[in-house]
C-alpha cells in the first residue's frame, strides 16, 4: 500500500486508512460493513459514494465467506485508504483460491422471467470499481485490489435530486 | 431492516427503512412471501429508506417480480435513492422501476463522463495548465525511425536482420514493437508492444503468460532490448508541465495533451512523455509475434486480426495511472504515415505514434521530478497491468473516440530531427 497516513492524496487532502481483520462468517459481515460505513462517512464521503465501494466488501467477502472455506474457519482482512477523491480496497482472505475479476459475467440480454441469478454481485463490482485486480499471494491468500473515485456517484446523485 | 405496511386501494405498498444486504434480504423475503400467501397481488416496495443493495437485495426483487407475474399480480419499487436505483439498473432491472416522475436524462451517462467533443478544441479550452518548468540547457531530441510497420499488414516473415538492439539510456525515449532477450532466436516469439523512457524500458511479451516487463537502466547496466520497428529519440526532454481539467469533471483528451505539448515545445513536432491519472484508454495490442514463424499472408487482414491484435472495445484501465510515452506532431508536419497516426477524428487533429503503459494507481505529485527520477519511483513502486498502443477509434462515441485523461505531468521537447534509419 503506497498510501501511509496524513501523506498528501491526489487531491492534496489527507489519506486515511484502516483495516479490519474479522472471522470469515456471515454473521461477521454486518458488523464489518457498519464500521467501513461510518469510516467512509467520516472521511466525507456521501451514501452515493460509499455504495459501490460497500457493495464490493459485501459481494467479495459473501463469495469468500459461501465458496471459500468448505472445511476450517478462515479470517478476512480488509484495508481501506482513502482520500476525499478516491478510495482504495484491498481484501484478503486465506482460502481457496478464486479469482473474482475473470469469473463469467451474467447473461443480461435473457429476458427477466428466465434469467439465472448467478454472477451478479461480480458483475456489480466490476461495474462500479475503476480498477479491479486479483491476485494470488505466495502466502496462500487471495488479495482483490480495488479503486473507487467518488466524485463521479456524488455528481451522478446530486444531478438526478435535481430532477 | 424494518418493514411497514401501507394500503392504498388495490395497491399494497412495504416502506422498507435499513439495508437490503444478506441479512436484510433474507427478513424481506419472508415477509413478502407472507404478503403473497395473503392474497396481495399488486405490490409495491418503497426504498426512499434503503442505504444499501445488493446481489442478495437483487435477488429477492427478481424472485418476486417473477412469482407475482406468474400470479398475474405486479410488483415494482419507487423512491429508490440514486445508488441503490444504480444497483436495479446495472442489474437489469429498470423494468421494476415504477417512478411516476420522467426517467432523468442523463442518469445513465451522468456530467462526468461526458467529456467536451474532443477534436476541433484549440489549446487551454479543456485543460489548464500549471507548473511549467523549463530545464536550461536541454536542447532538441534527436530521433531515429526503425524498420516499418507496415509490413505488420503485410505478413511479411522477419529475420535476424530486422532485430535491432537499441540501448536504453536515461536519455533514451522509444515506442515500438520490441521484446527483451539476446537476440533474434531468443525474442522472435514474444514482440510485443515496448516503449521506454528516463532508463526504464517496458515490454508486453506475446508469449506465455501476457505478463507484461521491465527493465531499469542502473549502474553499469543498460538495458537493450530487441526492435523490429520503432520510433527511437534521444535528449532530454526539456519542458515540464503540469495539467487537469479546465472545466470540472471533463476529462482531457489525448490530442489535447499533444497540441499543449507542441504549443509548450513551440515546434511542429515533439516527444512526450506523460504520468496521468487515467479517465480510460482506447488502444491496441498484439497479440502474437509477428516474428514467430506461423505468420499468415495477411494478419491484419479480417478474420486473422482478432487473433494478431487485441482491441479495447471501450476506455480501459479506468483509474489506473498511466505512462505514455511518444511523438506527437502537428496536422500539417511531414510525418512518415505507416507511423504517425491522427490522434482524433478531426480535421487538424495532431498526429502521433504513442504507447501507454498502465500502472496500479498512486496519487500524483503536480510538481516537477527529473524524468529518470519519476520512472525508476514509478516501476519499483507500482504495478504494470499492461501495454497498449493508443489509438483514435471512431466507434467509440463519447470524448471522441480517444484515450482521456484527469490530470497529467507531462515532460516533452521539440525534435531535431527526424531521421530515417530502415
């Protein structure tokens, strides 16, 4: 992470990061979200802003919690640094391996009575991310690295209000 | 999530307060189904109090939607806020969306992403420029033509004479179709797109893996990798500017840069290169060798180009940062055209032969760094993702058909020469 805390971000404000370390359980989820929500909020950035990048802990981190761990317990990292501008996600996990970023995207052209659910959530973060990487670490872990930029949900919110 | 019930004639609406994520969708569920066994056909949901959706969210909306048309019921959501809205919409679902308000107009494309028609813009209109720094003494860049692409569209089979090594000082600026080995038996399988600049050279092999990779000059040690063809300079590049949007949230496109560089340069030709945050780059990349030995009579011809070039069908590397390196010209000077390309689809738009690097993103610094200082931070910091030749594609509709950019540092100089080395 090239982004230590107080350095100057690309807009010239401040980088905050935190991380997150919680047991890879559904039951963990919520907690974990709550408090990305609030930290997001804190470094200024609006509910539009902060969805896809809540979306994409909830999807990655629900895949891994259901696919990744058929036998032992595991434990999900997350660290968030963000600026005014731009935030960015890394997730780890230390199960089996599962590269989320070229996984199959759904079929949205099936009209909506007969079309399959799967991949969606893939599909949603892979839309609303700016950059979307996987990799697998020699430490046995799988490490998504993510970037959102907020300025573009926050415009995109502020001109439909308007209408 | 909290559920509230409210009849209004036939019409049965739930206002739903909380987050719509697994745990939420699992309580909605049951409660719709609860509604449906009750004999409630026409269902609305309210989400004006929904902060968060997702696939799990979604796929309980589906579910009921399908299962009141079966019942020859309806069912859709009103009041959602712009980002759980987004969520129906990138999910396929605007069908659900029953707003009795006009669909706002630019909801899908949104201010951002629409940038100024590039093309006919005369410099300053979409950027503003900051920060220049002109180093004393940094004459014009010498520059040296390779080979010839040309013969890319031909198929024409390469031997070891079309191998050349260039050496990769922290003088040196290169583009062109290159790979790193020992010679012609060693690289002939993986040319691929290359460029180089302030001592580090970048390859995107065409064999194995599509890994792209680097070599730092440091030391005594000068990198040299293989060309088959190529736009070579040498120099310093003695302009530095710093660049962003003159209008908020209007990216800058690529054959702005150039016309602020060959404006900056006061020439009608000029080498760049440039470290920009990107709003998405259209290129291209091969894909194969065309030194291996299967080359096709024609394979830039269709069918065979989809297997030779790899085209980004839309911007690509979205918020990455990227470094792109070449020669830029204006419309009118005398370019080789199987080089120089026109940046835009207008008229007078600048020619060039560029490639562009991308790199995991790192928040710029909009001051001045010797250009071998910025490179040798920006390789040994930041991760490649890959190597594109940029391209004016006139399919793509929004910015003109070209690569956009936020905001860039950009080192440039005027040429001396440009000789032709064949």
């Amino acid at each position: 992470m090239n982004t230590p805390e107080n350095k100057a971000g690309m807009d010239g404000g401040p980088v905050r990061r935190q991380e997150w370390r919680v047991p890879a359980r559904m039951d963990g989820l919520t907690g974990l979200l709550a408090k990305v929500e609030a930290f997001l909020e804190a470094a200024g950035w609006s509910l539009a802003a902060s969805h896809p990048v809540l979306l994409a802990i909830e999807e990655l981190a629900t895949n891994t919690i259901k696919y990744g761990y058929p036998a032992a317990a595991g434990t999900l990292e997350v660290v968030l640094a963000v600026t005014a501008a731009t935030a960015d996600l890394t997730l780890r996990d230390d199960g089996m391996p599962f590269d989320p970023v070229t996984a199959p995207p759904p079929d949205l052209d099936q009209p909506v009575e007969d079309r399959p659910i799967g991949g969606l959530g893939l599909h949603l973060v892979r839309r609303q991310s700016a950059s979307f990487v996987y990799r697998r670490l020699a430490t046995g872990h799988n490490e998504v690295h993510l970037i959102f930029h907020s300025l573009a949900a926050t415009l995109k919110s502020g001109f439909q209000e308007l209408h | 999530m909290d559920i509230q019930q409210h009849q209004n004639g036939a019409v049965l609406t739930l206002l739903l307060a909380g987050r719509l994520d697994s745990a939420g969708a699992n309580h909605l569920d049951a409660e719709l189904a609860a509604v449906v066994r009750g004999g409630g056909r026409d269902l609305r949901l309210d989400l004006a109090g929904v902060s968060f959706l997702s696939s799990a969210g979604i796929r309980i909306l589906l579910t009921h939607y399908r299962g009141l048309k079966k019942l020859n019921g309806a069912f859709g959501v009103v009041n959602s806020p712009p980002a759980v809205r987004e969520v129906i919409e990138l999910s396929g679902l605007s069908i659900l969306i029953r707003d009795e308000t006009p669909e706002p107009v630019a909801a899908t494309a949104g201010p951002a992403a629409e940038p100024a028609a590039g093309g006919g813009k005369t410099g300053g209109e979409t950027a503003n420029v900051a920060a220049v720094v002109r180093t004393p003494g940094a004459g014009p860049l010498r520059c040296r033509l390779i080979g010839d692409p040309g013969r890319l569209a031909v198929g024409r089979g390469y031997d070891a004479a079309d191998c050349r090594a260039v050496a990769v000082t922290r003088e040196t600026l290169a583009v062109g179709i290159g790979a790193f080995g020992g010679g012609f038996a060693e690289c002939r399988g993986a040319f691929g797109e290359f460029l180089a600049a302030g001592g580090a050279a970048a390859c995107q092999p065409t064999d194995g893996g599509g890994t792209p990779d680097y070599l730092l000059a440091s030391g005594n040690f000068i990198p040299e990798p293989c060309l088959l063809h190529g736009v070579v300079c040498e120099g310093t590049p003695g302009m530095f500017f710093h660049f962003e949007p003159w209008a908020a949230r209007v990216p800058v496109p690529m054959s702005e840069v150039a016309r602020l560089c060959l404006d900056h340069a006061g020439a009608d030709s000029a080498a760049l290169v440039m470290l920009a945050d990107t709003a998405g780059l259209l290129g291209a990349a091969l894909k194969r060798s065309p030194a291996a030995g299967d080359v096709p009579a024609a394979p830039l011809a269709f069918p065979e180009i989809r297997q030779w070039l790899s085209f980004t069908p839309e911007r690509a590397h979205v918020g990455s940062l990227a470094l792109v390196v070449g020669v830029v010209a204006r419309a009118t000077a005398a370019m080789p055209a199987s080089f120089f390309r026109p940046l835009g689809g207008a008229a007078g738009s600048p020619l060039a032969h560029l490639h562009a690097a991308a790199f995991t993103f790192q928040a710029l610094p909009d001051g001045f760094r010797p250009l071998a200082t910025a490179m040798s931070g920006l390789f040994s910091t930041q991760r490649l993702q890959g190597l594109l030749h940029l391209i004016h594609d006139d399919r793509v509709i929004t910015g003109g058909g070209e690569s956009l950019f936020w905001r860039g540092n950009v080192w440039c100089g005027p040429l001396a020469s440009l000789e032709v080395a064949l």
